[in-house]
C-alpha cells in the first residue's frame, strides 16, 4: 500500500500530465480531427473523474497483488530460467518483456470482450460515442485491474520482472508506454500512418475497435497489430467508422 507522500506525489504528477496531454491533444485534435457536437461541462467533469480515478485507483488496487505476485514468482520461476534471461542485453530483455506484457494485454483485452462478466465493466469504456484522448481514461477500476494483471502475470512467471528494483522496472515501463499509446490511439485524429499501419496501432486502428456493433469485436492490441494479425482480430479498410459507442 502506498505512503500518503506517494500518493499526493501521483496526485501532482497526473496534474502535470493532465495539462502537457492537453496542451498537446487538444490543438490537435482541433486542427486533425473529425468535426465533433460541442461536449458539455457535464461530459468534461465525467472525463476529469475518469482521469483521476483511473490514474490513481491502480496504485491502491495493484500495489498488493503485484507484490504477492512478485515473491510468489520467486519460487516457482526454475534460477536456471532466471539466470538466463539476466544474462541477455538490456536492451534484449525490455524488448522481450514489451512482447510477452502485450500478449498478455491482448489477451485480457479479449477475454472483456467474449466473457460476459467481464464485459459488464469493459461496457464502460465503449460507452464513449466520440472519440477523443481522454476516452483513453474512461475505464471501470475492475476492468483496468483485470486487463493489466493479464499483461504482468506473465513477466513475472517467466521470470521477466522480480520484486527488486531493477526487476520493476520492465512491468513499470511497459505500463507508461502502454498508457501514453493509449492517449494516442484513442485521440480524433484523421492520421493514417501508411506502411507503419503494419508495425504499430493508430488511431485508425484503435478506432474500429470502438466503431458502433460491427467490428468492436476486432483489434484488441495495444500497440502491437501483428497479434490481431495472428489471432484472426484484425480489422483496418481504408475508411473510418461513422458511429462509435455501444447500444
């Protein structure tokens, strides 16, 4: 559980990260995006508490099952395996993780969608009918806790991540990334990135994913297309969806 200075301590990092997203996103997405209906002062409050909540709630909720997970990994991961991957590059091993962490995400991310218990918290986050970056933050806590869980379970029983400091740092970084996509792929903008399409999500991408009924059973990926790709989920036209949300 984290002290109260950690906790204020997130409080003013989100503040911070709140004003550089918005100065980044906004004159974007004015300048690149769809035209979109005026939100209300309502509809910003709601993105405003989503923001909050979905920043801070996975420090509380994950701070506990992370730490048992870590030195439960401990003694079941074989040292041989361990040894090993401590003995590939940096470099070799945070590429690594970012792959193993993303399959596991896909397929948390899956299973919201095909389970119908979990679907009734994943609801949440389709609820959006325009898409802009904080929809990025409009998530249930249970659906966040559950999605990333599937994403670090499998760095830490392969022996990816530890409870050390320098064995946190993987799972850590892989979180930070994957939440600065998120802003990404979720902002209304018209880009299309061409060939990178193949390597990495976009908004395009993600879009569809959030497209009305249709195809919101397709690209479940976070960053990394190629899974959806392998497991038959992919979905990218040319075009873009007309209506977004759930019924």
């Amino acid at each position: 559980m984290p002290s109260l200075n950690e906790f204020l301590a997130a409080v003013v990092r989100l503040s911070l990260w709140l004003v550089l997203l918005t100065a980044l996103f906004v004159p974007l997405e004015r300048w690149f995006g769809a035209a979109q209906p005026a939100r209300s002062w309502r509809q910003r409050l709601q993105d405003l508490g989503f923001y909050v909540m979905s920043s801070l709630v996975p420090i509380v909720l994950l701070s506990a099952p992370t730490a048992l997970l870590a030195v439960t990994a401990q003694h079941i991961v074989p040292q041989a395996l361990s040894s090993a991957l401590q003995s590939l590059p940096l470099g070799v091993r945070l590429l690594l993780a970012f792959v193993v962490g993303e399959i596991g995400f896909y397929w948390g991310h899956r299973l919201s969608h095909e389970l119908p218990w979990l679907w009734r918290f994943h609801a949440v986050h389709h609820s959006t009918e325009h898409m802009h970056f904080l929809a990025n933050t409009r998530t249930h806590p249970v659906d966040m806790v559950v999605t990333r869980l599937f994403g670090l379970v499998p760095l830490y029983l392969l022996g990816l991540a530890g409870p050390s400091l320098a064995g946190s740092g993987a799972p850590a970084l892989l979180l930070l990334l994957g939440t600065l996509w998120g802003f990404f792929i979720h902002a209304n903008l018209r880009w299309r990135l061409g060939p990178l399409e193949w390597l990495i999500a976009t908004p395009a991408f993600h879009h569809w994913h959030h497209s009305r009924r249709d195809h919101i059973n397709r690209n479940y990926a976070s960053t990394l297309p190629v899974l959806d790709r392998v497991f038959g989920t992919h979905y990218l036209p040319r075009h873009w969806p007309t209506t977004y949300g759930i019924d």
